[in-house]
C-alpha cells in the first residue's frame, strides 16, 4: 500500500516507544497533580483539639461536679442526659469561625480556633509555608506567635504559647498552638493574635469579638487528643 509507514504501527518498535512515552507522561502529570493535592490538604494537627495537663484536669474537675439525682432519674439515665446537652455548667468548649483566616498571600493560614472556656485554654492552628517563614525543629514559627485579649475597660494581656503539637508536608508545616490562663467573655471581649518580629508585627488576625460567629459545642461530642 502506497504511503504505508511499518515504524508508525503500535505494534512495532517506534510505535511502542510513542505509547510508553504518553503513559509517562501521564502518569507524571497525575502523580504531580495528586502531590499538589496532598500538600495543599489540612493534616490532622490542624482539626485536632489538644488537652494538656492543665486542660485535662479541668476537664476531670468538672465531670465530678456532676449533680446526682434527685428524683426517681438513675445515675446512668442522669450522666446520659448530662452527656446529651453538652454539660454546660462545668466544661464548656466554643469554636470561631474569623471572617479572615490567613496573611493576604496565603503563606500563613489559620485553621479551627477552639476555647476551652473552663479549663480557660485558647488554641488554633497555623499552616505555614516554609518558603517564606522559617520554623524551627519542633515546626514552631521562629517568628514569635502571642495572643492577645481586650477585655472590657481596654485592658489588654498577653499570652505565649504553653502547649503545641505539629505536622509536617513536604514545604508546609502545620503546628497547632494552645495559650492557658486565657479568660474573656465571649462575643464582647476581643482576642487576636499576632506573628512579631523584632517588636514588628507581620499578621494579625481577630480570632473572636462582637462580629465573629462563636458557637458553643457539647465537650462530650469531641475526641480530644492529649498532650
């Protein structure tokens, strides 16, 4: 046949040569999509809620304040219902949901802040780009990282880090902060945090005021992880 080319046949050497070439080539854009994937997700760090010593004792502290019953109710049935709405009076949890949640290039981004409002622990997480912000061997920003309350009259403290844990992904760390000894009212007092460097502040983002969503979630519902 006129014009007929053997080495253009998928059978013959060329044309298994151009077949193994389009599956490298696929199979390298896929694994660099699936990579980016990876990185680009959140670790467990950044959803885990942490109990320190301190927290953990608030938190037994409070499951024996548990009222016994006083009519017919079973303890069982009593702890149950106590389980049910939350226990509110002794542990109380809140969790915020900050209109603004990273730095304006999305090198610094901040992931699920919790307050443990019994145990009086604040804590958030920071995924952090290494290409731009150093960390050192236990994933902490070299930069520092403090909290900040407002509380009402203007009085504002301030709180370092008392607890971490931390992950990394390839150029991405995840390190998740907890500051004790943190007390505010929620949804009136402002708590932020900063990154400072050298008494410069590089971010500053407003964890909880009077225009973010708190929500209060029931202590019994969480699995929290010790530290």
């Amino acid at each position: 046949m006129d014009g007929y080319r053997d080495d253009l046949e998928l059978n013959s050497k060329g044309g298994k040569i151009v077949r193994y070439l389009v599956i490298a080539a696929a199979v390298i854009v896929y694994g660099l999509v699936f990579y980016r994937l990876y990185i680009a997700g959140d670790s467990s760090v950044s959803s885990d809620i942490l109990l320190d010593r301190h927290g953990e004792a608030q938190r037994i502290e409070s499951f024996l304040q548990i009222s016994l019953p006083k009519d017919k109710t079973s303890p069982a049935e009593e702890i149950a219902r106590t389980s049910s709405d939350g226990h509110p009076p002794y542990f109380s949890v809140y969790t915020f949901s900050p209109t603004v949640t990273m730095d304006g290039e999305g090198r610094i981004q901040m992931r699920n802040a919790v307050y443990l409002e019994t145990a009086a622990s604040f804590q958030f997480s920071l995924k952090i780009n290494t290409k731009y912000y150093d960390v050192d061997e236990n994933g902490l920003l070299k930069d520092a990282v403090c909290l900040y309350v407002q509380h009402g009259g203007g009085t504002v403290t301030r709180h370092e880090a008392a607890y971490y844990e931390s992950s990394a992904r390839s150029y991405y760390t995840t390190t998740r902060y907890g500051f004790n000894d943190v007390n505010f009212n929620v949804g009136s007092d402002k708590v932020w945090f900063c990154v400072e460097k050298g008494g410069k502040t590089l971010l500053k983002i407003t964890l909880s005021d009077s225009t973010v969503t708190a929500k209060k979630e029931n202590p019994f519902t969480i699995n929290y992880k010790k530290v």
